[in-house]
C-alpha cells in the first residue's frame, strides 16, 4: 500500500534549551535567566546567589526576533 502524501508545510519544532532559558511575561515582555547559577558557587556570597534567581529583560530586538524563531510556540 503506497504511502499518503505529505502536504507541503513542515511542522515547528521548539529548541528545548531555548524554551527553558527564557520566559515571556503576561504584556509580551521577554525575560532571561542569569548565568552562573550551576557550580562553583562555594566562595560567592549569599547577596551575589541571591541575585541569581531574578529574570531579567532581554535588550535587543534582534535576540527578541532569534528567540522567536527557535521558540514559535512560547506560552506568555
């Protein structure tokens, strides 16, 4: 039995790592997480750790067009 033929569109996959990096917020606003947070923490003061946890706004339109693009289907 012959194969049913694809249409002509593709479908949009999500780049995983991307999707869990940033985060848009309820107004459109992309926000991204801080590096740093993994290891090596040992000898960095509580204040510095404590900054880590906070998301920060993305500057530049064309990382805001790139993200777009590896993640299409990014929930607000």
């Amino acid at each position: 039995m012959p194969r049913k033929m694809k249409s002509g569109k593709f479908k949009l996959k999500t780049h995983k790592a991307t999707s869990k990096r940033f985060r848009l917020t309820g107004s459109g606003v992309l926000m991204r997480t801080k590096g740093g947070k993994s290891h090596l923490r040992r000898r960095t003061s509580k204040r510095t750790k404590a900054l880590f946890t906070e998301m920060v706004p993305v500057q530049g339109d064309k990382i805001v067009q790139r993200v777009n693009r590896l993640a299409p289907n990014m929930e607000k």
